[in-house]
C-alpha cells in the first residue's frame, strides 16, 4: 500500500545542507502497526510528513495504493490527507477556541460532511472522552487533549493513522492510555505508524523501523508478520485516490461564516477597534450624502416657493463678490426704474421692488433680531406670500408709508409664543408697527432659517426704518418660460437707456434668472459632494488599512491553526476564503454600524440644527457595498499570505 523508493529530502540552512531524509527504501502494508525510532534529528518526522502528504521528497518515487504522489497537485494532497490520513501530533493541535466537539468535527466540515455530528460523538466515545464533550483544550489534561485530537483524527475514517511522537508530552498513564486506543484502533483494522524514542511504546508495535541520520538502519518484525486483513477499506481508500482530481473545495459559506465569527469573538476590543476606521467612513458617508440631498431638496423647494420665471435684477456686477469695484460704477435704482419695467408687458407680468436689512425687534419683554424685507404689493403673488393668518398690506398703506408688518412665523414664534400676534403692537428698531399677518411657513434648509423674517411696505421701509434712497432688489415675474432671455435682453436695454450707461458700466447691475442661480447652487451643492465623498472615501481606505493590518496580525498568530488546518485537509482555497470572509465580515460590520450611526447622526442634525436631511437608500446600498468591496481588497492580501503557508512550518510556528 505504501511504498517508498530511495526517497531523499535535503534542507539547507544557511551554507549547509541537512540531510533529512537519504535514500529510504520501505514498504507498509495494510493494517501494520509500525513503529519508527531514531534519536532526534534522525528524520522521522520528515518521512512522516512525506508519507502524510504534508510535504514532498527532493527525489525518489513515493506510491500510495499503487499511485505515484509526485505530481499530486495542492488540492489532491488536501484531499488525500483529508480523507485517507489521520494525523496525531505531540502537541495535540487543538484549536483552543473550540469544545471538543467543534475540534473533532473540523476535518468534516473539509469533506463536506458538517451534518455528521453524531459521528463526531462516536468517535469521541470511543476514546473515552464523551464526559468532555463540551470542554474546551485549556479545561483538559494532557492526555485527554492527545485523545480529543485522536478522535479528530479518526472522524473521516482515515485508512491510516500517522501519530509523531504522540505520547511525547504525556504523563506514564497518559501515555499507557494512548497507547491502548493505538492498539486497539490498528486491530481494528487501521494502519498505524507512529514515531517515538521510547522503547516501551515501541514494543506496542508488531513492526520497529530503527533511523538514523535520514537513513533506515533496522527494520524488525515483533513476532510474526500480520496478513492483509480489511481489504475493503483498503480499496476504498484506493478509490479515493485515483478519483482524488474529481473531489475538491467541499467546505461551504456556512462554515467559513461561523469560523470567522468565532475568530472574531475571540478577540472582541481588537475587532471592534479594526472595524472603527470603516465604520467612521461609513457613518461619515450617510450623514454627509444625507445632509447633502437635505440641501438639495430645500433648496430646489425654496427656488419653486420663489415663484416661477422669476428675475432678479440688483445694482452691482456679478462679479461683485470679493473683487473690490470702482465708486460710481454700480447702478442705483429707485422707483421710476420699477415703473418703467413694468411697463414691458410685452415680457413683463408683474414687478416688485424689495430692500432690506436688520432691525430688532420688540414685543413686551421680548426681544429678537430678524431680517427686515421692505417689499412691493406685487411681491405677495410673486412669491407666493400671501399670508397664513391675517392679511397682506393694502394700496393704500403702501402709499401712506404704514407702520404695518407681516411677520414670519420663527419671528411669531419667538415674540408670542402660541398667541396671535395679529392686531398686536411691536417695536423695529424703536418704531411702533402693527401687526397684521404671518406668513406661510417655508421650511429651513442648511443655510438659513427662511421663516426667521419679516415683509413690511417698501415706502415704510426705505423712508422710515431703514433710511434707504434707492431699491436693493427688483424682482420681476415674466409673461412666459419661453421668454427668459429675451425679457432679460429687454429689460438690459431699458436700463441701460433710462441710466444712460456707457459701454464700460454694463456691468453695473445684474440680471439673475433663476435658472442661473440654480445652477450655481448646484455646482456649489455638487463640489461639496465630492469634496465630501472624497473624505469619506479617505476614511474608508485608512480603515480598510486598518482591517489589513488586524488580518495579517492575525494570521501570524493564527499560522498554527492554519498549518493545524491544511494537515487534516482544507485545500489553499479554503484557508483563502476562511480569512476573506472574516475581513469581509468586519468590514460589513463596520458597514452596518456605520450606516446606523450616521443616519443617527443626521436625524440628531436635523432634530437640534432644524437642517433638512435626507437618508436616501441609495446612500446605504452605497455605503454598504463599499464595505464589501474594501473587505475583500483589503483581506485578499492576508487571505493570500495564509493560504500561502506551508504546512510543516506553519505547525512549527511558535
Ligand atoms: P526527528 O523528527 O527525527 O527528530 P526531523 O525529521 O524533524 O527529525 O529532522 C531531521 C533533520 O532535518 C534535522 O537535522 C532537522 O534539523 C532538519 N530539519 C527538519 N526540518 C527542517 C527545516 N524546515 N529546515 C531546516 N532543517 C530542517
Ligand atoms: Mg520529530
């Protein structure tokens, strides 16, 4: 069954080079219980591992049922060890996260038999440890923890047992007890090679292979040489390899997903710090995305509440803001400007002028500094602020300059509290005012307040409260949307014939259309998006750094588990995918809390700061798959780096 040929393995440490293994030539038939000896270093961990498909011979031919393991690709040697081979080592290999129950099913979830639970406790049992079940290693002694890996061992029903040194740890009793359920197991039927320098648990075996310095220097039979019994099982076994490039990868989503909720709930305080990074990012994301479609969508309401077709036409140019402009070159309007627009009917429905300042308000012992607009009768239609209680001003309070005020309803609120205040008497700027309406409320937006203000007659205001000369605003309303630009012409000529402006002062008042300020918004709403998105999109990389770096921490720390892993059978792929899915899983989490947190975040901006927000799906879809995406593009690199490991050295890791 088994045959070596002239089998050699030389490691180079350094400028030397140890011989490991020269030149071993030795058959093992079916149901055998070999044991080989050897002082230390004489390579018989080697030939185990060699025979245990864990590591492969610099030279000579190695046949396992008749098949030559030389060109066995990674995937087929997972296999193999998986199904065929069992391995006991001396420092048990236990995982310490897992009961005994969860060790011995590890290699099941590898053959894709997770379901098989029961057989787990069979073989439990049957090493006598089934009051253990649920303890974990560090609740076990030394002997019981060697039994627990026997069992590990046994649960796929390997054809052979492979055990190095398996008592080596253990206590005389221990050892006996070992020993026995070796014994029994190899009459049984189970091929048996166990290595060891101790020659009382030698003489439990029927066969002795005596090493030394790499090399085979006596090969012994106890009594008589044992027939081939079970050839059934052997043949399966042999089945198994030559079929072995059919059957790869059995190990399922399922599996991997507790495994990495196991990691992570073995280090709680390290996973939540490596995830803050992407949970900052995330909750970053929503708050800001929710801030910003807030924005938006008030402003885009408030430009509808302006009324439409809507121009507004100011002293100054439009490139006034922050560059300093000569005296003398910005127009002033007054109300012959207002009268002679007026009258383009042809492209003008209604015009209104507007100035405007602060003043402080005074009603009782209240007190409150608000937005003082000075308005046309026009403006109530315009734009949309006919009031909600009361009325607007009349002709004729327009043309007696009247002290009559219509307040906005943070300005109502804030001087009567519930009360109505129309028909009161407050004080602006130490004048006496009527009240006489509250206008409709429009909403904040992340700006300002737009109902923290109040419309009082332009007379009133340019004569009496503010002592103004000339119009700050004329709001003009077109005839039709189609004609925009042309009443924006029109309405250009005219002022520049009524002020008698020269080619070089065209510029000395604007035109805003609303279309063009909605632009502007817009552009402004779109460069504080990204510039947003590309902080969020800086916070989530550092925090996929982050998840890198707890992953490659943790795969060092890990590297015995993973060799313990590939040596009962999980392939390259599936330590890959074990340790992806971790990484994905933190990051998903982080996502999560993250989405939370920032929509916690917005709603609190919107409860405290009155801000409009919106969480849009879209923006957690968003956020949720970025989590992913840098899960898997952060995790890959860790997830490579284990799968990567070679068994041997991974078991020997300290
Ligand atoms: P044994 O199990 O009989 O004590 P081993 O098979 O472990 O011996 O080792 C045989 C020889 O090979 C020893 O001299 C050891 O130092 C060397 N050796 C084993 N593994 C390595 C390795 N990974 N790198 C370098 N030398 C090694
Ligand atoms: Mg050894």
């Amino acid at each position: 069954m088994i045959e070596l040929k002239n089998i050699s393995k030389t490691y180079q440490m350094g400028k030397v080079e140890v011989k490991a293994l020269e030149g071993v030539t030795l058959t093992i038939n079916p149901g055998e219980f070999v044991a080989i000896m050897g002082p230390s270093g004489s390579g018989k961990s080697t030939l185990m591992h060699v025979i245990g498909l864990l590591d492969k011979p610099d030279s000579g031919e190695y046949q396992l049922c008749g098949k030559s393991m030389q060109n066995l690709s990674d995937e087929q040697a997972a296999l193999l060890r998986n199904r065929i081979i069992g391995f006991i080592f001396q420092q048990f290999h236990l995982l310490p996260r897992m009961n005994v129950l969860d060790n011995t099913c590890l290699p099941l979830i590898y053959a894709g038999k997770r379901a098989l639970k029961d057989k787990a406790r069979e073989k439990i049992n049957q090493v006598g440890l089934s009051d253990r079940i649920l303890h974990r290693p560090n609740e076990l002694s030394g002997g019981q923890q060697q039994r627990a890996a026997i069992a590990r061992s046994l649960v796929n029903e390997p054809f052979l047992i492979l055990a190095d040194e398996p008592t080596g740890n253990l206590d005389t009793k221990s050892r006996e007890e070992i020993l026995s359920v070796l014994k029994e197991l190899n009459q049984k039927g189970k091929t048996v090679i166990i290595v060891t320098h101790e020659s009382e648990v030698a003489a439990y075996a029927k066969r002795v292979i005596s090493m030394r310095d790499g090399k085979i220097i006596s090969d012994k039979y106890n009594g008589v040489k044992p027939q081939n019994k079970d050839l059934s099982r052997m043949k399966e076994a042999c089945d198994i390899v030559t079929q072995s490039h059919h059957k790869v990868g059995k190990a399922e989503f399922s599996d991997f997903l507790r495994q990495a909720i196991i990691a992570m709930l073995a280090h709680k305080g390290r996973s939540f710090l490596s995830i803050l990074g992407i949970l900052i990012g995330v909750a970053a994301v929503i708050a800001m995305l929710a801030l910003g479609t807030g924005a938006k969508e008030s402003i885009e309401k408030q430009l509808a509440s302006l009324g439409s077709n809507l121009l507004v036409v100011r002293p100054g140019s439009s490139q006034m803001h922050g560059v300093a402009i000569e005296a003398g070159s910005v127009t002033r309007f007054t109300f012959s400007d207002v009268t002679a627009i007026g009258r383009l009917t042809d492209v003008v429905r209604r015009v209104s002028p507007a100035v405007n300042g602060r003043a402080q308000l005074v009603y009782g012992n209240q007190n409150w500094n608000t937005q003082v607009e000075g308005v046309g009768l026009e403006y109530e239609e315009m734009r949309n602020s006919s009031p909600a209680v009361g009325r607007f001003f009349s002709e004729e309070e327009l043309r007696m300059r009247e002290k009559v005020a219509i307040l906005g309803t943070t300005v109502a609120r804030e001087l009567f509290g519930e009360n109505n205040p129309v028909g009161e008497a407050i004080k602006i700027n130490l004048l006496n005012f009527r009240v006489i309406g509250v206008l409709p409320t429009k909403g904040a937006n992340a700006f300002r307040d737009q109902d923290d203000n109040i419309l009082i007659p332009v007379t009133t205001a340019m004569f009496r409260l503010l002592g103004k000369e000339y119009i700050d605003t004329i709001y003009v309303e077109v005839n039709d949307a189609g004609k925009m630009s042309e009443a924006q012409d029109t309405i250009s000529k005219l002022i520049i014939k009524l002020h008698r402006l020269k080619k070089d002062e065209e510029d000395s008042f604007q035109i805003r259309n609303m279309s063009d300020i909605r632009a502007t918004l817009e552009a402004t709403t779109k460069t504080m998006s990204m510039l947003l998105g590309a902080i969020a999109a800086i916070s989530l990389l550092v925090g996929g750094i982050g998840i890198m770096n707890i992953m490659l921490v943790s795969v060092s720390e890990r590297t015995r588990e993973i060799g313990l892993r590939k040596a009962i059978g999980a392939t390259n792929n599936d330590i890959m995918f074990q340790f992806l899915v971790e990484a994905v899983l933190m990051s998903c989490l982080g996502g999560i809390i993250g989405i939370i947190l920032g929509s916690g975040i917005a709603i609190l901006i919107t409860f405290f700061a009155g801000w409009a927000v919106r969480i849009s799906l879209s923006s957690v879809i968003l956020a949720t798959a970025f989590s992913v995406i840098v899960g898997v593009v952060f995790g890959l690199w860790p997830a490579r780096q284990a799968a990567r490991l070679n068994p041997i050295e991974a078991l020997r890791y300290e």
